[in-house]
C-alpha cells in the first residue's frame, strides 16, 4: 500500500526536498512534463529539483505544492525540506484565533439535534459531540471493552471486537465501507494518520476482507444499530472546511447520522422530548 513519505518538523536538510517532490508526484500520478506544464515551468528545470541539482526558492515550493494539491501540513513539511518555514498555521482548535470556527462547529452541532453529530480530528479522535450523540451513541459506552486510551475515537471503537461490533447487525458493511473512507484519505495522501490507523484496525480479528461492501439496496450503506429492544438506522455525512489555511481546519472533519427510516427518526425525537426514556429500557 502507498505511504506518505513525511519529513519530521526537525529536520529541514533540502536533500529531503527531491525525494518529497518525487514523491508527491508519483501520489498524484502526474509525469514530469503535466506537472512542469501546469505549473507554467521548464520540464528541464522541474528535472533538476527532482534531482537536487536546483535549489528552488520558497515561491517555487508553493507553486509546486499546490499543483500537486498537497494537504497544508505536508505543504508544511515540503517547505521545511527545502529550507524554508512553514506557511500555514496549526493552532488548537479551541485557540482564541479559532473561535469564530467553534462557533460554527456548535452551530453545525446544535442544528444537527435531535440526531446524533461528531467532530473528529485527522486521526479520527473524538474532539465534540452534540446531545443527541450522547443520548444515542454514548448509551452504549458502558458496555464497552475498549482501552481507555482507545476509547475516545471513532474508528477504534467501530472496530475493535469490544467496541460497537455486537450492536451492529449490519457491521460487516458498514465496516468495510468505513474503511473505504479511510483508505482514500491514506492512498491519497490526504492524512499520515490515516495510514497509521489503518494499519492498526486491519490487525483487529474478523475484520472486513475488502474495501467495500458486499451490495445493498439502499443508495447509501446505513449505521444499523440493535439497543436494547430497539433498531436504529442511520447514514452519515462527512463535512469538512471548504477553503482552510490552517492545518487544525483542514484535518477536522464533521460526522452527521441522519434517520434513514421514519422509525429512527421517530425514536430519536422521543429520546429528546422525554428525558426519563432511555433506550435501555
């Protein structure tokens, strides 16, 4: 399988630069004369960057990253490979420069009830989630047999066989589905730690054998849940910033579940009218 090749924030020797360019082409699948055409430079001179025989300047560096439409961390990387600083910002998303974005992640979230909704970083941890994710979602926490330390992101807890297999009738699908996501986010280069994850949920016993699922009728493959007495069916959107220029921003990914019957819906209407019911029940 691909693998992003990343240079660590500490080391900024340009004889990383060659080997970064080369690689981010090859992700991208373009030859070197589609690259040096619409980048608007020489095959001649894009040839000897590969080959470390031309030091490109810092404007040089961009032009060619966004081209390649490489994602701003490893933007960051490339620029640091070739000697230079880092572009693009990476600030805690509950940084003060940050707060107008949180507003409208609550906003996103909020609007989203009485269904569930999550926000998750680049590594798929749990960073929020509205109310309606607790009442639903978070009634099975207790019957959990995950690590702590795994406990806190999403695609752990979907896959490990302590996690949220049992109340999935329809775990297979949804699974190898999942996966699909994350997989395109690690072949594409969109996400370092999604190769990692990867890695680590594939190791888990019984897990899908491919990347996709096995043909429903539905249009799209739903989050089919057995609580207690009751069957929840939801889909689920993913929503990302559309033009970020911070590193934070880009990796961060909204997860809505949506009714896909009238009797979901209906359950989870009822779950936030009426406190005293629980699904468990």
């Amino acid at each position: 399988m691909n693998e992003m090749l990343v240079v660590s924030p500490a080391r900024t020797d340009r004889a990383a630069f060659p080997d970064l360019l080369r690689q981010w082409r090859g992700e991208r699948r373009m030859s070197q004369l589609g690259l040096a055409t619409e980048a608007g430079i020489s095959t001649r001179h894009l040839c000897f960057l590969e080959k470390g025989r031309s030091q490109p300047s810092r404007e040089m560096v961009v032009l060619l990253a966004q081209v390649l439409d490489i994602p701003l961390a490893a933007q960051n990387a490339l620029l640091m490979a070739a000697g230079f600083a880092p572009l693009f910002t990476e600030a805690r998303l509950d940084a003060p420069e940050l707060s107008s974005v949180q507003q409208a992640l609550d906003f996103m979230l909020a609007q989203q009830e009485p269904f569930p909704a999550l926000v998750v970083d680049e590594a798929w941890n749990l960073r929020h989630r509205n109310t309606a994710a607790t009442r639903i979602l978070g009634a099975l926490r207790p019957f959990y047999t995950v690590p702590e330390e795994l406990s806190q992101n999403v695609m752990h807890v979907m896959c490990h066989p302590g996690g949220m297999r049992r109340f999935m009738p329809n775990w297979q699908d949804f699974t190898a589905a999942y996966l699909q996501v994350l997989h395109r986010e690690a072949t594409q280069g969109l996400s370092h730690a999604a190769a990692h994850l990867r890695e680590d949920l594939l190791r888990y016993p019984d897990m899908p054998e491919a990347f996709s699922s096995s043909g429903m009728d539905s249009p799209v493959v739903p989050m089919q849940l057995r609580i207690g007495k009751h069957d929840l069916s939801f889909f689920v959107t993913l929503t990302t910033f559309a033009m970020p220029r911070d590193v934070t921003l880009q990796q961060i990914k909204i997860e809505g579940f949506f009714p896909a019957d009238a009797a979901t819906a209906q359950l989870a209407r009822k779950l936030a009218a009426e406190p005293e019911f629980s699904l468990l029940d």
